[in-house]
C-alpha cells in the first residue's frame, strides 16, 4: 500500500513536470545515511533547452545543487520517499499535496489552490546576488567592471567571490547588538571585501558601521583611502601598519581573510583581546604547526597517514585550525568552521567563525586537556597563537 502511495505522489511531481505547473517540492525529516544533510528543495529549470529536476540538497554549512534528467530524478525521488525522508510538500500552480511516511504507512493529502502564477524555468535569469548595482566607482578602481560598468570577463570569478563573501559576513556583522558596529579587516590587500561589504550594509541593509581595512603595503592604504573617498564611504578607512602593531581597541568585529601562517593568530589575538563580539578568519598556510609535526613525534598510529606530503599538508591545516578553534572557546567563543567559497576558485577556503558567548569556554579544564591532547597525538610543542595568549 506504501508503494502504490508513493507512485501516487510521484505521479502528481510528474504531471506538475510536464505541465509546466511545479513550483517547488520540498523533502524533509531526512533519516539516511548522509552526513549533515537536512533536506531537499526541488524545481523544474530548463537549461539549453533541456527539461530537467533541480535538486539542492541543504546541508549544515552547505548547499550542494545538481540537475537531473527526468528519469534519473524521478528514481532518485523514489528513494528517498521510500527509505530516507519522512515528509514531502508538492507546490503546483493547481494544487498543493503533502506526504507523510510512518514506517511502512504512508499518507497523502491533497487540497486545490488557485491563482498561482506559472514559476519562470529559465536557469540563466539574473542571479540573486547583494550587490545588484555594477555601476560603483570602487568596482571600477578595483578592476571588477570595466569603464562601461559592467563587470569584465576576466573578473566574473572575483565578482561572484565577492558576493558570496557578503552573503556570509553581513548577518553576522548585523547580528552584533552594538548601533554603529566597529569593524576591523586584518590584512586588508585592495579591500575587496571592505568596499562590497560596506556598500551592502550601509545602503541595502541600511546597518550604519566603522570599517578599517589595516594593510602594511603604503600604495594599497593610499588607494584604498582615495577609492573610499571617491565613493562617498565616510565610515571606510585604511590604516598602515602590521596586524599586531595595530590597536584594535573597541573593535566589535575582526576580520582576516588569507592572512598567511601565523598572521592569522595575530589576528585572533587582537579580537579577543579587544573583546570583539565576532571573530572570523579564512586561514592560509599553516607552516607553523607543519613543521613541528615533522620535527616531532606523533603518534606511531599516524604514521601511514602522515608518510605521504599533501597528506602531512593536510592534517597540518586541520590540526592547526582545530586548535585555534579550541583557544578561541576556551575564551569564550562559540566557534564553527565551514568551507565559505568554493574549492574551484582556492584550495584555502575554510573559514572559521567564533561569536562571543558567555556559555563558551567554562568547562577550562576539558578544553585545556582537549588542546594538550591534540598536540601530544600530532607532535606539536606549542601552538604559536598560545604563547599570544600567554598559555
């Protein structure tokens, strides 16, 4: 009888398919074996003429899109209702049908709507990006459009990057309960992300804030400070200086993007020490924690995994982050860490948030062993971002 439910539902995807009347289906109360995975939305796109069933799967720190062919999706749905989601919403244009799975039960309800308008398949429409105006004085100084304002072949890659780094950073900056958030970039280079982030917050999301980009290149604090002037951006400003010479005193939030090695720590270190209510960093290199794992003597049950270099390379980045997410939370941060960009435009694409919370880093004692541990298993003496600490 499940069975002959689910073709039931199947059936009804399939006619909204065909007729063009699909506007969403959604799968929920996923059960199966994939790690994180919460849900699924489908939609009906047509890309170069072809029909097809695009899945994007929501995971915890991530959506993942892929487009299927009708059959292969329908087998695919077919699975999913029978052994790993225990609900699904069908929106048409018509009707609505919903899907209930109780072990080997299954209900269905159906209830007809109207006034729906026909949902658009083209998969080339205009994308859904924060900054939706090309014709900005600091996208042409930085070389993303041309003279014509719009943006360059060659920097479509970089304009996508830079969207994707507002989507992520901006409700964590309007999270902060402070009126006018004091914003610290350690390592600014051109600014790209102070610039788009800035604009995105101050006349879209209309969130007044204080921006520095600190960069020690001379060349780059004068053009960043010209281009924010140009702009109109009173709020931005560029600084001269080395992360840790810079005092970040009363900053709300600090920011540091591929500050290289231990650059990165520094970084951590002056937002903790300001107290700042956020704290996120997309580490780069991790030389330092690499080389005392090749000097020093991790565990023997390691060594088929450390034998070969990308591998070394590897748990060296994952160890060093471990640990800078562990000191984060023993001062009181809550932290994750997920991919922020995809691994198509940098291999470096981690990034670790840490928000301030007063729940975090209480148990000091299980943190502190938790770290100690860490280091006795990879051979590590000393995180450098520890001796910052004083630790």
């Amino acid at each position: 009888m499940s069975a002959e439910r689910i073709e039931e539902f199947l059936g009804a995807v399939k006619s909204a398919f065909a007729g063009n009347t699909l506007i969403k289906l959604k799968l929920a109360g996923y059960h199966g074996g994939e790690v994180d995975l919460k849900s699924i939305d489908v939609k009906k796109i047509v890309a170069k003429g072809v029909e097809k069933f695009s899945f994007t799967f929501h995971y915890k720190t991530r959506d993942i899109i892929k487009n299927q062919i009708q059959p292969e999706a329908l087998g695919n749905l077919r699975t999913a209702l029978k052994d790993e989601f225990r609900s699904a919403q069908l929106a048409t244009t018509d009707f609505d049908m919903s899907f209930e799975r109780n072990g080997d039960k299954v209900r269905l309800k159906r209830s007809e709507v109207a006034g729906r308008e026909t949902p658009s398949t083209d998969h080339n429409r205009a994308k859904n990006r924060p900054l939706t105006e090309t014709n900005k004085p600091y996208l042409h100084a930085l070389g993303i459009t041309g003279k014509d304002g719009q943006v360059r072949n060659d920097a479509q890659d970089k304009f996508r990057q830079i969207n994707k780094m507002v989507e992520i950073f901006a409700p964590l900056i309007q999270a902060i309960k402070t009126d006018r958030p004091r914003i610290v970039d350690m390592g600014a280079g051109k600014g790209y992300l102070d610039f788009a982030l800035y604009d995105y917050l101050t006349t879209t999301a209309l969130r007044p804030v204080d921006m520095i980009g600190v960069e020690m290149r001379d060349k780059l604090v004068s053009d960043g400070n010209a281009t924010a002037a140009q702009s109109g951006f009173d709020g931005l400003s560029f600084a001269p200086g080395t992360i840790l010479d810079y005092d970040a005193s009363g900053a709300d939030a600090v920011i540091a993007l591929h500050a290289c090695d231990t650059a990165t720590d520094d970084a951590i270190f002056k937002g903790i020490s300001a107290g700042a209510s956020l704290i996120a960093v997309a580490p780069c290199c991790h030389k330092q924690i690499r080389r005392q794992m090749e000097a020093g003597q991790p565990a023997t049950q390691l060594d088929v995994l450390l034998r070969h270099g990308i591998f070394l390379e590897r748990q060296a980045e994952m160890v060093t982050d471990t640990l800078r997410a562990l000191l984060l939370e023993l001062n009181g941060y809550r932290t994750k860490v997920f991919e922020f960009v995809s691994d198509a435009h940098t291999p470096k694409n981690n990034l670790i948030v840490a928000e301030k919370d007063g729940r975090a880093g209480r148990d000091r004692e299980a943190l502190l062993k938790q770290i100690a541990d860490v280091k006795a298993m990879f051979g590590v003496e000393r995180h450098y971002l520890e001796g910052l600490l004083g630790l």
